[in-house]
C-alpha cells in the first residue's frame, strides 16, 4: 500500500477547486492552451503563463507579455525574445509543448521583497481525519526567471519576514494568515471529496498587489525541504507509516 494519490494534471485539479464558489474567487483564470484561447487571453491579461498540464518543477513555463506596439515579449529560462504576431507566438510555445498539453493561466503581479516577486507556498495535511496547514513559505524568485520554485533557484523566505519586507503590518499579515489557513484547509477538503486517497497538499499563492491571494496550483505530494518545519516533518512521518492509498508514485513536483 502506498501513503498519497497522485493527481498530476493542473487543469483537473482546478476544475474541481472551481465548483467550491469561494475557492473560485481566488482562482486565476485558467484555459488549455490553442491558439484561440492564448489569443483571447492576451486581449484580457497583460500577461500570461503558459505552462505543462502535468509538469514538474516549473520546467517549461512560458511568461507572454503584450507590448504596447501590438506585438509580444516571449520569456523562457533567461531568455526574451520579441515577436510581432500570435502565430509566432503560438509557434514559440508548440515547439516547446512538443505535443505534451499545456495550459494558459492569467498573470498577477505578485508582491515583491525589493524587486523581486515572490509567492507563497501553503502545506496542509492530513494525518489521521482532518486537514491542517502545517507550513507557510514564501518563495522568492532568482534574477532572470520566470518562476518561484525552489529548484529553479528561488530563495525561500520566512512568511512573516517577507510579508513585513513587502511592507504589510502587523495586522494584515495576521488577516492574510487567516484567509491562507482557511482556503488551504478549504482546497484540501474539496479535492478530498473527488479524490479520496490524499493526504498532503502544496497551495502555490501568489499575493497581488493589494495583498489578495490568488491559487495558481496545487500539488498533491509537495516537496518540502526537511528541517525546515518540524509540524510538517513530523505529520509526513505519521502519513508514510499509516499508508492507506494505493495510488503512490513519483511526487507531481518538485517546490
């Protein structure tokens, strides 16, 4: 018997998240890439992500930004290119894609610590009947990339500290502690109802401007560096000794 099920694809899992009408607030608009949907989506959204339904450690995610000159700037690794059309774009991403299926979410400029944007990642759990949060993190993003995950560089960040070097007070990092607390153990109890064999989540949020959180994704075996909470460790140690999935694989990402 295995400890976790496994739900790898992004777009499953935020279609179930979409049918909870206050978890729907905080969702990013969220399609499956063609050229239609990227299209319509530029014309809504300064910026996009474009992204692998099933990927992995934020390999192959794409940022498109619209350029006041009708054309569009292409970011991938620590690369920019310029294009002048959406079929060039759309070229850009199918070379990447390869024929795996990607999806398009909407932008949000996320809070920064000086220039640098981060997000948070929120873990809850389950390692008896009830969900918890265990941890909050924040993931700041390495010069020159266009995603926050660990492996790709970014720096990870005590919560509190980096919502007090983004400049939020005291008060409204305890409101947003709250709201964090409730929509993770709110995700968890959602997605549990579809898929029954979960046991640990990994919220992906990023904090706009006006300190809203909004869910970009959700991972259901998070990585999580040891050491780091003992909550966390401890509740992972509980859920590997009382397996009661079938469903165990490779984690569906890397933080």
């Amino acid at each position: 018997m295995g400890s976790y099920q496994i739900v790898r694809s992004k777009m499953e899992k935020t279609r179930v998240i979409l049918t909870d009408e206050r978890l729907a607030l905080h969702v990013p608009k969220t399609e499956l890439f063609n050229s239609e949907n990227l299209k319509a989506m530029l014309k809504e959204y300064d910026f996009v992500y474009i992204k692998p339904d099933c990927g992995r450690g934020g390999k192959r995610v794409i940022l498109i930004v619209s350029q006041d000159d009708g054309g569009y700037q292409i970011y991938y690794d620590t690369e920019a290119t310029k294009v002048n059309k959406i079929t060039a774009a759309v070229k850009f991403v199918d070379k990447i894609a390869d024929g795996d299926q990607f999806i398009i979410q909407q932008g949000i400029n996320m809070l920064r610590i000086g220039r640098a944007p981060f997000d948070l990642r929120v873990n809850v759990q389950k390692p008896y009947e009830n969900w918890e949060v265990t941890a909050m993190i924040a993931k700041m993003m390495a010069p020159g990339k266009v995603v926050t995950n660990y492996c790709q560089g970014s720096t990870l960040v005590d919560f509190e500290q980096a919502l007090q070097q983004a400049g939020l007070s005291r008060e409204k990092i305890n409101q947003v502690k709250g709201l964090l607390t409730d929509l993770g153990e709110r995700t968890a109890t959602v997605l549990n109802d579809k898929y029954h064999g979960l046991r640990e989540l990994g919220l992906d949020i990023a904090l706009d401007s006006g300190a809203e959180p909004w869910i970009l994704e959700v991972n259901t075996k998070p990585k999580y560096p040891k050491g780091i909470n003992k909550k966390f460790d401890r509740y992972r140690r509980i859920i590997r000794g009382n397996p009661i999935s079938t469903d165990a694989k490779l984690s569906d990402e890397k933080i």
